[in-house]
C-alpha cells in the first residue's frame, strides 16, 4: 500500500476548510496523513476554535497523522513544494473551498497502480455542473476555453495538464516556486511538467469533488492585475523552453556575465535557439541579445537570478559557475 499524504494549502477560508477537511478524513482510502499549509493573512490558531478541535481528534481517531506548517503569505505554490519535499509516497492535492465524494482517493489510488501514470484526477465541479462531452485537457492557443474536470461526462481521458485537485506521484516535478502569491497557472506548469517528462495524466469521470467556489480568500485575496501578469509571463516563458528557446535574462554585474559566459556554449547545445537579455551585450558580440527592459517582458527575472537560486537550493559547495550550469540543468566545460 502507497503512503498517501493529503496536501491542503488555505488562505482566509477558514468558514469552508471544515467541509474539506471532513471530506478528506472520511474517504473510503484512508490517507495516512494531512498537511494544511496556513498561508492566512489574518490567522487563527485552529487548535483554539472548537470545530477545529473536534476535527484533530477525529483524525487521531482515526490513525491519521496531522500538521499545519505556517507560510510566508508568499502563495500556495510554495505550499506544495514544501508539502511535496515533506511527504512519502504519493501525495492527494484539494483546495480548500473542495469537497470530495468519499470514494475519490480510492479510485484515483488504482489508477496510479500503472507506474507509467504520473498523476490522476476526478472531475472538479460546481454543484449545479452541466453534462457536457468536452476534449482533454490541452496546452495549445485554447487553454482558456474550458476543461474537461469542469463538466459531467463519463469515462476517462489522457490529458497535458489537470486542474486544482489530483493524485500524483512525489518527486517527479517541482512546483515553479518564483510565481506570484497569485500563483496562476502554478498546477498546469506543475502537471504539465510531469506530461513533458512522459509521465500519463489521466481523468476519472468517476471521482467527484464539488467546488464551493469562494469569492474571498485564495488567491482572490492577492488579485493584483500585475501579479497575474507576471504569472502568464513566466507560464509562456516556460512553453517556449519546452519548445527549445530560451531567453536568459542577467540583471547582474559585469564579472557576473562573464562567469555566465563559460556556460553558455552548453546552453546553446541545449537549446535550438538562445537569447541573452542582458546588461552589458559587448560581452556577447556573437550572441542574439536583447535589452533588460525587453526582457521583463517575456522573462520571469526570479527564474533566473542565480543568487536566489542558491538560497533556494541551499547551494553552498561551489562557485557561481557550477550554481549557473545546474539552475540551467546543464553540465559545465570542465
């Protein structure tokens, strides 16, 4: 039997989390453990508030370890990377405005019984959900037409990307940690990551989770039109590196470019087509470049300050050249 870690990052919904966690505490497949990532702006210690108390003791009732680790207030996404690093096995994401149907971890668990699946989902709907037939899930000009989780229908279907609540494997793909405390788009980068890896994301028509959606809290509360943009900035950022272009921006010194300069030849093997955003473009006289004020507009700058890489990662063993060859992924000329 997989270990099965439930993954609940919340935010100011403190009125719905209740119905989400009794939904999770009494699945058919017991989970083995719940972690609630409080990322609130006005926060409650839930160990004093009675529902919350009788919740706690129902799940050590039940065998189910527990936790609440509190955030930054920096996002969700940032929730389930550390809820990914923290879990065993497989690990069952929700919102927490979500109520699953008592079977969903049961029939999501079989389906990753084929280790060729990466992650597998239910269908995630309003209450009052029309039956429509709709295509898979894709990551093409349409994404934002509609998804397939969105509707009743029946059967399953292979996907590129899944949407808010679904059953993955830990380790195959990390969350984009340099999103936006609205971190739009954070689980189709996510999931389809796993796609690209060539891992199957499936939909079970057959697993249910209604979607209380609430007009407060989440990420409506951080709604600011720029951070959504900054999102779709680095979402489009990361189709085209799938694609095989890259834009690598240094907003950094002179002595900085240089040390970049000596991976750069293993970038270009990489990728079909590289183009340098950068400060001092005489450093580069053969190179595509473009300007730093070009470049926040088609870059996520986060992605690629080799500093906050190294907090990040806690890299401490090596110069900046090798930190710039693995926040790149590839090897150095040495």
């Amino acid at each position: 039997m997989s270990h099965i870690t439930v993954d609940i990052c919340t935010r100011d919904r403190y009125d719905l989390l209740p119905m989400t966690l009794m939904s999770v505490i009494t699945q058919t497949q017991k989970p083995d453990s719940i972690i609630l990532y409080d990322d609130s702006i006005n926060r409650v210690d839930l160990r004093t508030v009675q529902t919350y108390q009788y919740i706690f003791r129902l799940m050590e009732q039940k065998g189910i370890e527990w936790q609440v680790l509190f955030g930054q207030r920096r996002g969700q996404h940032i929730g389930h990377q550390l809820i990914q690093s923290a879990s065993k096995d497989l690990i069952f994401r929700i919102d927490d405005d979500e109520v699953a149907e008592p079977d969903v971890l049961e029939i999501l668990e079989k389906r990753l019984e084929d280790p060729s699946v990466g992650a597998a989902a239910g269908l995630v709907l309003l209450p009052d959900a029309p039956y429509m037939e709709c295509p898979p899930n894709r990551v093409d000009k349409n994404i934002d037409a509609g998804n397939c989780q969105w509707y009743r229908w029946n059967g399953t279907k292979e996907c590129e990307h899944l949407y808010s609540s679904f059953l993955y494997r830990k380790g195959i793909q990390d969350f984009d940690i340099n999103l936006s405390p609205v971190a739009h788009r954070e689980e189709t980068l996510f999931t389809y990551g796993m796609f690209k890896k060539g891992y199957k994301l499936v939909v079970d028509s057959k697993a249910v989770t209604y979607h209380f959606r609430s007009n407060v809290g989440g990420i409506r509360a951080s709604g600011i039109e720029k951070d959504w943009w900054h999102d779709e900035v680095a979402f489009q950022e990361t189709l085209r590196e799938y694609n095989g272009e890259i834009t690598c921006f240094l907003d950094c010194g002179k002595g900085d470019h240089l040390v970049f300069r000596s991976v750069l030849p293993k970038i270009k093997e990489k990728y079909k087509k590289v183009t340098l955003a950068v400060c001092y473009p005489e450093l580069f006289p053969e190179e595509n470049c473009i300007s730093i004020a070009e470049g926040y507009k088609i870059c996520n700058p986060e992605r690629h300050n080799v500093f906050k890489w190294c907090i990040d990662h806690n890299w401490k063993d090596k110069e900046i050249k090798y930190a710039y060859a693995a926040m790149y992924k590839v090897e150095t000329n040495e």
